[in-house]
C-alpha cells in the first residue's frame, strides 16, 4: 500500500508541475504578491511589525488557500467531469490512497513554496526569520489539512469545470482580502470585522503571525486551534457526504 501511495504522490507531483497555469497561480502568484507588497510596504510598520515580517506571514497563508482550497478544488472538478475520477474509482487503486496522494501533493508544493517565501523575505526584504519553527510548521500542516478538507467540500457545490474556477475564486478571494492577508484589519468597518472573525483563514493567518512574529506555542492560543480545526472537521463532514467521482452529467 505505501508503494502504491509513494507512486501515485510521484504521478501527482509531475502532474502539478506540467501544469503551467496552475503553477502559476497556485505557486508563483504568491510569491509575486510577496515581493510587489514587500517592495511597497516592506519598510513600513503594520500594527507595531516589521512590515516585511508581517507581509510574509500573511502571504503563506495565502499560499496555504490558493494551493489547498483553491487549486485542489478546482482540480478535482476538473478532473471529475473529464471522467478521470471515474476511471480512477474503477482501478484497482483504492480511492483512499488516490485522494491521500493528491493531498500529499498539494502538501510537498506549499512546503516548497514556504521554504522559497521565507527564504525570499529574509534575503530579499530583510524579514524575520520564524521565532518559532516547530509550532509553525505545525499549524501550517493543520491550515493544510482544513483548507484541503474545504476544498473537496466545495467540490459538491460546483456544477461543471467551465464555471470552478469563477465560483472558486469567488470564494476564496474575497476570503484573503477580509481575513487580512494583505493588509491589517484593524481599520475594517464593524461589518467586516465580524465577518473577518468567523472566517477559517482569519484564523490561520493570526495563529501563524503569532508564531511566526511573537514565538508563541500553540498552547497559547487554544480557541483559535480549535476554530480552524472545526472549519476542517466541518469541510470534512461535507466532503464526505457531498463529494461526486463521476461527472455531474452522469
């Protein structure tokens, strides 16, 4: 079974990176954003931060969404209405290893695209180095795992892969700007900050500033732990229940 799991993460990863557009925008755009935004803001101050420091943070969190929640579900719809999935439920291959390889995958590319963000922001933009490593790879594991869970939730409300991408994006994007991955939230109306406080990045993106900028543990923040793990376990739920391997036209 492992073997079995270790090719198909092989597959997965060709897969991706064949994939020039989404590559593209799944990978590098985060890392454009990262360098434009530093440039511009990166000598400023961003609630008392560094602002290249708070910067980076904020766009490995959108790395997270763009590449766990946005792209593998614009992937699987994709491949559900080519008959990929189909074809793959009619392997010997057991479904569970083929949706763990693909997750694993999207996990090897933010764990790369990571690695160049943080690299890129300390030698290119002068920010920090994370205080606390150990704590923030294990919430980017855990933002990984929820925003992946999310995204096969949300599978199961898109009809065919002409409109994924629209109805995707018009998800998520509106996501990033309201949780904070650009900007601060301090100055958002009343209205969007309750918004703001409910949503699944917010919480990813506070619990890896906290991390990354302040060194806490993740003892520290215990509510925020189980908020983003609830927003996991509830796309998860939903997947499950909602989650289509043969085309919506079958």
């Amino acid at each position: 079974m492992s073997r079995l799991f270790l090719h198909e993460l092989g597959t997965q990863q060709r897969l991706f990176w064949r994939n020039r557009e989404a590559a593209f925008f799944t990978f590098l755009l985060p890392i454009i954003f990262l360098v434009l935004l530093g440039s511009v803001y990166g000598d400023e101050e961003i609630d008392g931060v560094p602002g290249s420091t708070y910067l980076l943070a904020g766009m490995i969190g959108y790395g997270v969404a763009a590449t766990a929640f946005a792209g593998l579900a614009i992937s699987f719809v994709v491949r559900r209405e080519s008959g990929v999935l189909k074809r793959v439920r009619g392997t010997p291959m057991p479904p569970a290893v083929y949706i763990a390889a693909v997750i694993a995958s999207t996990l090897v590319v933010i764990a790369i695209e990571v690695v160049a963000q943080i690299l890129l922001g300390r030698f290119a933009l002068d920010a920090d180095w994370p205080a606390s490593p150990a704590s923030f790879a294990a919430v980017l594991l855990l933002g990984t795992a929820a925003f992946a869970a999310l995204g096969l939730a949300l599978t199961g409300l898109v009809r065919s892969s002409e409109g994924s991408s629209a109805v995707v994006n018009a998800v998520y994007l509106p996501m990033t700007f309201i949780s904070g991955s650009f900007f601060s939230t301090r100055s958002f109306p009343d209205f969007l900050e309750a918004v703001s406080d409910v949503l699944p990045l917010t919480f990813l993106l506070r619990l890896l500033r906290t991390l990354f900028i302040d060194g806490e543990t993740l003892a520290s923040h215990p509510g925020w732990l189980a908020a983003l793990t609830v927003w996991g376990v509830a796309g998860l739920a939903i997947a499950l229940r909602t989650f289509r391997w043969e085309p919506r036209s079958a």
